[in-house]
C-alpha cells in the first residue's frame, strides 16, 4: 500500500513471497559407531542399539511460501493469510530395522522425499475499544497436508515402532500415502467385479479374512482443518482471556474399546448368543469374478471366539472426529 498512497486511507496491505532452502543434519554419531556402558557386561561398554550410517548426507528442505496481510479500520481488523508447500528430498528415516547379525538393530537410511502443503490464516478484530474496556479476538486457521513420494531403498512402508502398541494398527506410510495414516493387519476385500470391497470370507469358518502384512485402508488421521479462537477481555488493569480450539475431521485409533472387545469386556459383546451371517463373499475362487458366491454361513460368537478375538483393529477407527 506504500506504493498507492490514497489506498493508505481505507487499508494497508502487504504482499509477499518466499523460496528458502535449508539443509538438515542427521543426529549424532548417526554416521559413525558409539560406545555406551552397558550393566550387563560388568561395566564394560559395547555398541548402541543403532548402527551407524556412514555414507548419511543432509536431507535438504525446499519451500515456496506466499501471502498477504491486509488490516483496515485503523488496524482494528486485520488479516494475514499463506500458502506453502515445502518438498524434503534425502530424508533421513531413522529406526530402520535391519539385521541382528550386523551387531545393531535400528539404523538410518537417506531416501525418503516427502511433501508438505497448507493454508494457513489470521484474523485479528477489536469489536470493542473504549477508554476502560477492550475486547479484542484472534481467529487462527490451519489446514496442513502431508504425502510421502518415496521411501528409502524401495521399502514398502515405514512406520513409528512407539505407534505399533495395541493392536495390529499403526503410524505407517507408503509413497502415495498420507505422513499421518494408518496401516494395519486390516480385513481382505474383493478387489474386481460386483464384490468390490466386500469382505473376504473363509469358507471354513464364516470368519472374515485379515491380511498377513501391513495395508492402507485409506485412514488418515489428518484434520480437515483446526481453528483456535482466542477472546481477550480488559477492563482497566484486569484482563480474561480464553481460548476456543477446534478441530474437524481425522481418524483416530480407539484402542481402549478394541481392548475391552477382544476381551469380552464390552458392552459390545452382550449379543454374543445371537446367531448371525456376516456379510460378505467367500473366498473360494470366484471372489473377483462376476459371479461371487454370497456368504451364508451363521456362527453365533459365543461358540466361536475368533468373532472377537480376531477382531480387525479397522472396526476401532472413529472417521471424521470433530471436536470443540
């Protein structure tokens, strides 16, 4: 607005941009073998449990931010609003399990190339100011998304060990997936034909199928978006300030009711002795095909354990969690 003089009356408005470029280093003595002391060999020392890397380079950040700020009526309402979008490439991914014969057990490798984008925005107003009383209201807003394009020596998925502690469920991403999803020992389901995305059946036991290993499901326990709205009250030399925080969307993981069912500990185990047919096809050839065999198979759960004790963590993942 310096460069509009007569826009200076009604607003002032600032635009800018930015690229940055930062490099990060890994932690230490992650590029070369550490001593520790160790109780069980008597006070002597041995190696730590992660083993050193030392072909590790920086990872490198590169980020590309604009904005603007706009404040008008004698800045008694402002706003500051951004768009960024930040790609990490040689990201060091650290815990990698690798084998015990080395002497190690966690390791660090380069590779991984992550994405990060979001809008970010601020809104300041005072509705009131007087000679003893003020109030004023910050509103911030917040919607952030993360992928993964790559993963180390073409690993598969990577995931937090500390997230895998309940349950076949944890923080685990793949290139194409969320930073914050979740993968997990989930139900098998038709991959083609009028069965698409039903549940697998076994023939033998009416049960449905979980996979072997560690799949997407399509959880993310990202938020649409957050906002936090702080109210500012002043009254001379007293002031009350309190804050609203906001969240909408997300997946979140109960494990306390996954406990509690696999258990029979929950209340939503009392229809145990209720016979029931579990809807899905069996897996008996003709799954992905276009004539899937419906299954008709009645268990009643109380005479088969598997009902609850196999339970997929998938049936816990409260969708879209909003809360205030």
């Amino acid at each position: 607005s310096d460069a509009f003089p007569a826009l200076r009356e009604f607003m002032t408005l600032q635009v800018r941009g930015a690229y940055a470029q930062v490099g990060q280093d890994a932690r230490p003595y992650a590029d070369r073998p550490a001593l520790q002391f160790k109780t069980t060999s008597n006070g002597g020392y041995g190696y730590n449990f992660w083993g050193p890397n030392p072909n590790l380079k920086p990872e490198f950040r590169k980020s590309v931010e604009g904005g603007l700020n706009a404040a008008f009526f004698d800045n008694r309402l402002s706003v500051d609003a951004a768009y960024y979008r930040s790609t990490r490439e040689d990201q060091i991914v650290n815990d990698i399990r690798g084998s015990y014969g080395t002497g190690f057990i966690l390791f660090n490798l380069n590779g991984a190339v992550t994405r990060n984008t979001g809008v970010e925005l601020m809104v300041n107003a005072t509705p009131v100011r007087g000679t003893d009383f003020n109030w004023d209201v910050q509103a911030n807003f917040d919607r952030s998304r993360g992928r993964t394009l790559e993963l180390p020596n073409a690993l598969p998925e990577s995931y937090v060990s500390d997230t895998w502690l309940f349950g076949n469920v944890r923080n685990g991403t793949a290139p194409g997936l969320s930073t914050r999803s979740l993968t997990g020992l989930f139900y098998l389901r038709a991959t083609e034909g009028p069965a698409k995305g039903q549940l697998l059946i076994d023939p033998t036991t009416g049960l449905p199928l979980r996979s072997s290993s560690f799949i997407d499901a399509g959880y993310d326990r990202n938020p649409d978006f957050t906002v936090g709205l702080t109210n500012t009250l002043r009254y001379r030399r007293v002031s009350l300030s309190f804050l609203l925080d906001m969240r909408r969307g997300g997946d979140v993981f109960n494990a306390t009711q996954h406990f509690l069912a696999t258990r029979g500990l929950s209340t939503y185990t009392l229809d145990r002795e209720r016979p029931r047919v579990i809807e899905g096809v069996l897996r008996d050839g003709r799954e992905n095909s276009a004539n899937p065999t419906r299954n008709s198979i009645v268990i009643v759960p109380a005479a088969t354990p598997l009902y609850y004790t196999n339970m997929s963590e998938e049936l816990f993942i409260e969708k879209d969690v909003h809360w205030v």
